[in-house]
C-alpha cells in the first residue's frame, strides 16, 4: 500500500544504532519508524497530522508498544510536542514529507481524480479548510499562482479561468468535477504519459496543507533539539520543498554560529532498482545533517 523509500539510506545517515531518542515527524504508516526500532533506537516519537495514518502506524509498531509514543501533531508543533513528553534533546529526528501512498489512494479523501468524491484533500481532516471550501473563495489570479508554482502547469491561467467561470454556475464539490474542468483548460489532445489534472490535483493538495508553509522553521527547531552528535534527515519529493531543505540545512550549517555540519553535499536519490519498483521514490531526495559543539 505504502513502500517508504531510501530506508536503507535513510538507516545509514541517520545511525539508529547510536541508541536514544528518534523522532519520526511523519511516521505514516511506520515503515521508517520500524527500521528505527530495528536497527536500535531506544525510543520512538511518532508524529502525524493524519489520525488515520497514526492508526495503522499503531498496529504496524505494536511489537516495538512499549518503546513508542505515538502523538496526533503537525510536525510544526514539534517543540511543544517534545516539551509535552518532557524530552529536551534526541538522537535523530527524520522526516518524509507530504502525502503518502495511502491517503492518495484511499477512499473518501478526495486526493485523486480516478474517483468521484467529495473534494476534501486534507491530511488533517479534524482541522482546517477542505478543498472544495477553500476554492470557493480563491481568487483567480492567486489560484493561478498556485497552480504554476506547486504544480508546474504551464497552463495555469486557464486552468484556474476555468474553476472560476465553473464556479459561478455551482461550487466544485466533488473530484469529478474538478479533473473535467482541469482537463477541458489544459486541452490537452492526444495521447497522455500522465492525467492532465495530475498537476493541478498536486498544487491544490500542497495549498491546502500549507505543506511548504513553516518548513524552515521546523527544520531549525529539529536541529536545534538534537544532542551532540544526533542526526537529522530529510526527505522531500517537490523542488520547492527541497530548496528549502537545502537552503535551511546550509544556513544552520554557516559561520561562527553553525549548530550542524551537513552531511549530504548532493541530496540521495533513489538507486535505479528502488525507482523501477516505487513511483514514489522517483522523486525523492534526502539530506542529512548532523549536530555539532
Ligand atoms: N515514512 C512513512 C511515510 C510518510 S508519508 C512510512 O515509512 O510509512 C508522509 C506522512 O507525513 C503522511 O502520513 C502525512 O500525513 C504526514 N504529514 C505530512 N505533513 C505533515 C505535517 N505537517 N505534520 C505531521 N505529519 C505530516
């Protein structure tokens, strides 16, 4: 359902061996977070903003119970979370960012455009804006931005032209709708690789999770919990977000006030094998940084 990529890198860059506290800022499904356990780290914090994912990551980690705290969070929070616990420093915190598998393709989320149904596209569904709600109140020449920047639909404009006018006859609701409005402004002809709603399906969940919103802060916080020695990882799927990573780590890691010593120069991508096997991994990169002084 959901394969988590680079775990063996992942294991690699961020030595679970070294015992201590690890913190999983989207445990998901569990799949990093049982590699963690498994190769040694004494204890889990396991942070998701997605009740449903928390779910299965409960059942997947129940041998590891006694070792694990699984907490309902956005990663943002992740301060107040560690202070919660009591827990000031850790060993290593990872992140693997935005959606996973599941929540694409699970039923009634309203993420993917292969089923009509009710266009919701939050992670969190107990707090926050659905899709359809926030697309009621757009306005065109934002949505357009969007559209351009988390998608990269080089046909921005009329894809949002086309929500707007669509939108004054009735309010976009369900997914069906959605994907024909985004597929007649695209106008795309011929054979397709991939939908043309798939981009637009894109930039639309990344706005309505903020998903690019905060993340540098929250890479300054992790690094900033992490003990001497503890490590940091990171992995995005978007250019965008792994700007910021980039970006962020190499801030941290300038001058007189440098906190880490970054420990990727080029980010980790996926070996041909993992990548003909996992769509998903196809665009992930990872960086890792590691906590000096
Ligand atoms: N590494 C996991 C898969 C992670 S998929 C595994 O091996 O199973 C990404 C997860 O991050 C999703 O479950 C999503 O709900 C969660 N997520 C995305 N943004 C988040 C945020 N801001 N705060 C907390 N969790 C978030």
């Amino acid at each position: 359902m959901h394969v988590p990529v680079l775990v063996d890198e992942v294991r690699t860059l961020l030595q679970p061996e070294r015992g201590g506290v690890f913190v999983d800022c989207t445990v998901g499904l569990g799949g990093h977070a049982r590699m963690l356990l498994e190769g040694g780290a004494s204890r889990l914090v396991g942070i998701d903003r997605d009740p449903d994912a928390l779910a299965i990551a409960t059942r997947a980690l129940e041998a590891w119970a006694g070792r694990v705290t699984l907490v309902h969070a956005d990663y943002r929070e992740l301060a107040a979370v560690l202070d919660r616990l009591g827990v000031t420093t850790v060993s290593g915190v990872l992140a693997d960012l935005g959606v996973s598998s599941m929540q694409l393709e699970a039923e009634g989320r309203g993420f993917s455009f292969r089923r009509d149904e009710p266009l919701d596209m939050r992670m969190d569904r107990t707090r926050g804006e659905t899709a359809a709600e926030m697309l009621e109140r757009v306005d065109e020449s934002e949505l357009a931005d969007i559209i351009y920047r988390f998608g990269e639909e080089r046909r921005s404009r009329q894809v949002a032209y086309g929500i707007v006018t669509a939108r004054q006859q009735a309010p976009i609701t369900t997914t069906g709708r959605l994907a024909e409005i985004v597929r007649r402004g695209v106008r795309a002809r011929g054979w397709q690789r991939i939908d043309p709603a798939t981009r637009t399906f894109q930039a639309l969940r990344i706005w309505v999770n903020g998903e690019l919103d905060g993340l540098e802060s929250f890479i300054g916080t992790a690094a900033s919990r992490l003990e001497a020695g503890g490590r940091l990882a990171l992995i995005s799927f978007h250019s965008l977000e792994d700007r910021i990573a980039k970006h962020t780590l190499r801030d941290l890691a300038r001058g007189e006030a440098a906190i880490v010593k970054v420990l990727t120069k080029h980010p980790v991508i996926a070996g041909e094998a993992e990548a003909a096997a996992n769509p998903r991994a196809r665009s992930a990169k990872l960086r890792a940084a590691v906590r000096i002084g």
